[in-house]
C-alpha cells in the first residue's frame, strides 16, 4: 500500500508511530489503531500533543490506549473503528478537540448528535432455568466492561419476558456480577411467559408486545440479550422484527436448540443424572430390581441419551424413538436370564410409545390421565414391566434437581465463550442474532433462521449407533 507520509511521535514512555496511507479504500490494514480518514489523523496527533504531555498521567494513556489496542480493520469501512471513534471523541472533548463528524460509507449518521454516548444494554433470563445462566450473565458483563469500560450501563430485566411486559428492571453495576460464575439459577429471576401468548390480551387487558417495547424504550435501551431456550428465541426474534436490537443466547439442559451443538447448561445435567444413575446402580443390585429413572427432556432425548451411555443404562428410551414395551420386556428379561439380577432403564420425560406415536398429543394425554399414572410414560412402562416380568420395579424421578446447583467446567467455559462473543456482538452492534456454537466454534445464527426450531436427535446419530452397540435396548 502506498504510504504518504510518516509521523512519529515521542513521548518519554513511548513512541508512536502514525503512518499516513494514501489511495484507495478497503486496503486490508494491521496496526494498533486505524483511523479511516486523514482528518482523523491530525486529530489524533493533535490528541497526543494535548492530553500526553502536559495533562498526562499513566492512567490516562492505558486507559486512552486500551480503546484501541490490537483493531484489525478495513481502512475507511469499519464500524469497530467508528464505534473506538465516538469514545475517542467523548474522552477527548474536554481537550477542546473537534472531530469531524462520524459517517458510515453510505453517509448515515451513526449516532444522533447527543453528549452521551453510553450504551445501555438489557439482559433477561427466560423460560426454566439452568447451571451456566449466571456464568453467561458474568461472561457478558465482564467482557463488555472490559472492551467498552464506562460508555456501558447493564440494566436487568427481572424475571425474564414477565420483566419486560410489566417494567420491572434494575441498573446493574461491575460488583453485581462478581462472583456469580459458580452460581446456580439467575441472579435475576425467570419465568415461563409461553410465545403463543404473546400476542394474545388477556384478562389483564396488557398487549404485550407494546408493553415489552415501551419498557425497552423506557429503560433507553440500545439493545436487549435474551438467554434463554426455544421458547424465548421465539419471543426473542418477535421484537427483533418489531425494530428491537435482540440477541439471543442459548440455554436448556434439553440441548435442542436448531443451529448450535451444544447450549449452557446441558452438560451439567448429564453429570448430575449421570450421578443419579450411578447411585440407582447399587440400589438396583442390592434388592435385585428393575429400576426407572426419568430424565429430563420432552421433546428431545439428548439428556436421556448422554447420562443413559454415561451411566450405563441397560435400555434407553427416547422421545425420538417410539418403544414397544414388549421389546422393553424382552430386554430385561434377557439380562436376567444372563445373570444380571437387575436392570437400569433411563426414560427420557418425553418418551412414548409406537401406538401412541402415531395419535395427537391431545388424544395420547387424555389416555395417559385417564389411567390415573401420571402424564409421563415412566410409571406405566414400571408398572408393566413388573406385571410382564415378575421383577419387583421401581420409579426414581431427579426431576428439577437435573437444572439446580453449580455448572460444570464445561458449561462455565462455554458460558464464558457464549457470553464473551455476545459482548462482540453489542460492541459492533450485530442484532437480530443468536449465539451458536458450530464444529467447535463460537459464532452466531440469524434470529428469524432459528426461531420455531427445534434440534432433536437425528436419524442415523452416532451416539444412537453407539448404544445399539454396545447392546443398548431403545425400546
Ligand atoms: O426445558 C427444560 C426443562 O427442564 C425440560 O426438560 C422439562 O420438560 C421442563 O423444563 C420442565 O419445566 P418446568 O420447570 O416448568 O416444570
């Protein structure tokens, strides 16, 4: 690239070159800050000049330095160095330093002429809860403190979507979020508040999509994270096209959410019912019985799958895959007459049988109450076996301890990388996105690609492979 001039400026502590490239735009560009145009250049300088020498303190300059510290960029192109730009220009206006005005390519203005430049974000947690959501609530905060220190204002929104609707919301600050990685639930409280009510008005007469945008407005609010499951992308992506700035992240111990290959929470709950059926394992043996435990997961298996392979599970059965109880009979039959005195069963909360596969779910639910043994299949599986088999059979339900307590390694890791990516997200102001890890790789979905989604195991999954193996039964 052709290169006009060189400037170098000298400090006692440092030397700073700024090296002037004329031509063309778009020329890939390295350096430690990037300034698109010559104007800004002598601004710079002239920055240097004034604040360096005669008002300077160390502080000053790391915190001067570290807006611009290893930018990458298009030269003349990049809202990054825009967005470092507008900081610039706010920690410099007292200097009497007058920038010229900031546009993107296309002309438009990217900030209104105002004196704040502080961007204010929202972050609600919705739907069930889960180990990591504080960890991501923390990955978030630190990592936008961090890369944008005090041009940023977190602002809770208490108990997810309900929050939003009724205007409860909290200014959070730096100490709110510390300590909070190993932390179980969310520091700022969930609720279930379903999609397909969203636009519905109820008795309390509230519309709700203009009640979540009022808050919003409200709040002053440059954009909104929505962590949170299937339900709240749904919801997520309704007011991102309603003109909100959303970003959605990715939680659910059921690990089925389209686009990602793994969300928070879910590798906690395959240890913790990994544990419960390690633990069933010597119960089972000592009284010589069948034992069912229900896993967490109506939809999708995944949770069944993983703690059924991970703790050892005799049969495996799987919304995914309609059971015949027969077959179920047959395999804990066939143990025993192995010499395996009992039997370990891991059924995930959604699973159904082949008859019931093929009815309506109003119709398979009417039967289920009907029998009087619960909504989920586990009991009446129990039941019939020990009817069919004669072996004594018990029922063990984990249920919600599945999402309490402390996240894993895995899951503080992956919040942190979920968290740390959606801060990049709000810094460079990309919307409309959800959160997503891809073949190892943080990255991020379109919100309206994703919604009404759901990611269930697949035909042909390895892991299901696996289990048929390793002489699994699924039923
Ligand atoms: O979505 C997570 C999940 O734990 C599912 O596995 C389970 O079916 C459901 O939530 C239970 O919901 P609730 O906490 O409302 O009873």
């Amino acid at each position: 690239t052709p290169t006009s001039r060189v400037r170098v400026y000298r400090t006692t502590t440092m030397q700073i070159p700024i090296i002037q490239v004329s031509g063309g735009r778009c020329s890939l560009l390295t350096g430690d800050i990037i300034l698109p145009r010559a104007g800004f250049v002598n601004c710079f300088f002239e920055f240097f000049q004034k604040s360096l020498v005669p008002h300077s303190t160390a502080r000053r300059q790391a915190k001067f330095c570290s807006f611009f510290v290893l930018t990458l960029a298009f030269f003349g192109n990049t809202l990054i160095v825009l967005q470092h730009l507008l900081t610039m220009q706010a920690h410099t206006a007292p200097l009497g330093i007058r920038w010229p005005p900031l546009h993107l390519p296309g002309g438009r203005q990217i900030r209104k002429e105002g004196p704040t430049l502080k961007k204010r974000v929202g972050i609600l947690t919705s739907g069930g809860d889960c180990p990591g959501l504080n960890a991501t609530i923390r990955g978030v905060a630190k990592a936008l403190y961090a890369r944008m220190g005090d041009s940023i204002e977190i602002v809770g929104i208490l108990n997810g979507y309900h929050g939003l609707i009724n205007g409860d919301y909290k200014e959070m600050c730096e100490d709110d979020f510390r300590g909070i990685l190993t932390l179980g639930g969310t520091i700022l409280g969930t609720k279930r508040t379903p999609f397909k009510m969203m636009r519905v008005v109820e008795e309390d007469k509230i519309d709700k999509v203009a009640a979540m945008k009022k808050t919003y407005k409200d709040a002053k609010l440059d954009c909104l994270l929505c962590l949170g499951g299937n339900g709240t992308h749904k919801t997520a992506n309704l007011l991102s096209q309603e003109g909100l700035n959303i970003i959605g992240l990715p939680k659910t111990i059921d690990n089925d959410i389209y686009g990602t290959d793994v969300t928070f929470g879910f590798h906690t709950a395959v240890d913790i019912a990994t544990d419960v059926i390690d633990r069933i394992h010597t119960t089972a043996g000592s009284h010589s019985r069948v034992m069912c435990i229900e896993i967490m997961g109506n939809k999708a298996g995944w949770l069944t799958l993983y703690s059924g392979i991970a703790g050892g599970a005799d049969i495996i059965l799987l919304p995914e895959l309609p059971y015949d109880i027969d077959r179920v009979c047959d395999a804990v039959e066939r143990r025993a007459k192995k010499g395996s005195n009992f039997s370990i069963i891991a059924v995930a909360e959604g699973a159904m049988n082949c008859e019931e596969s093929r009815m309506k779910r109003k119709e398979w639910m009417a039967k289920r109450i009907e029998s009087g043994m619960g909504t989920t299949a586990t009991s009446r599986i129990a039941a019939t076996i020990q009817k069919k088999t004669g072996m004594e059979t018990r029922v063990c339900i984990p249920g919600h301890m599945q999402r309490g307590g402390s996240p894993c390694a895995y899951d503080r890791v992956l919040a942190t990388q979920f968290g740390s990516y959606a801060a990049k997200l709000v810094e460079i102001e990309r919307y409309g996105v959800a959160v997503a890890m891809v073949n190892h790789h943080v990255t991020e979905n379109r919100l309206e690609d994703i919604a009404g989604k759901t990611r269930n195991i697949p035909e042909g999954c390895e892991l299901i492979t696996v289990a048929r193996r390793m002489g699994i039964s699924l039923g």
